[in-house]
C-alpha cells in the first residue's frame, strides 16, 4: 500500500494576504535590481537591494511555515504529528 503524503494548505485569509503583499513587495524589490544592473548602479547599491529581497523571502517562508505550525497545533487530527514534522523539516531547509 503507498504511504499517504502528509500535506496542509495555510486556509488563513488575514495570513495569506499578509503572504502575498510581502512578496509583491519583494518582487517590485528584484525588479529594481534588474534595473539597478541595467543603469549600471554600483555594486554595492546593488547588492545591498538583493540582500533586501532574500530577507523579504526568507522572511515569508518562515512566516508561511510559522502559520502552518500554528493551524496545525489549532486544528489538531490525526496527521497533526506527520505534518509538523514536514514542516520542520522545510524550516530547516531554510536555515
């Protein structure tokens, strides 16, 4: 018999928004750095706005994670366990 994958979908209106308005912010961030390339900023100009996009990112999964965790914990069944060991695992994948 094949094992089941253990799966969850964040269902958190107030959390998706949030989700989905920090990575719009940090798509128009990666934007300005192709920008930023193309009128030849310098380096440091540049990288410092691509550091500003990876902690937008990160920051989003780890919120994203963050909020799984917690529904799981709320909505406790019988996958609780299976699910919050997935998502430590992609947690870490993130440090």
């Amino acid at each position: 018999m094949a094992k089941k994958e253990v799966i969850h979908v964040l269902s958190d209106p107030v959390q998706l928004e949030a989700l989905a308005k920090r990575l719009k912010r940090a798509h128009g961030q990666l934007g300005a750095v192709v920008r930023m390339l193309e009128e030849g900023r310098t380096c440091e100009e540049i990288v410092t706005q691509m550091a500003a996009v990876g902690k937008a990112v990160n920051t989003a999964a780890f919120t994203l994670i963050a909020a799984n965790l917690q529904e799981c914990i709320e909505d406790a069944d019988e996958n609780t366990a299976a699910v919050t060991q997935k998502l430590q695992k992609l947690f870490l994948s993130l440090a």
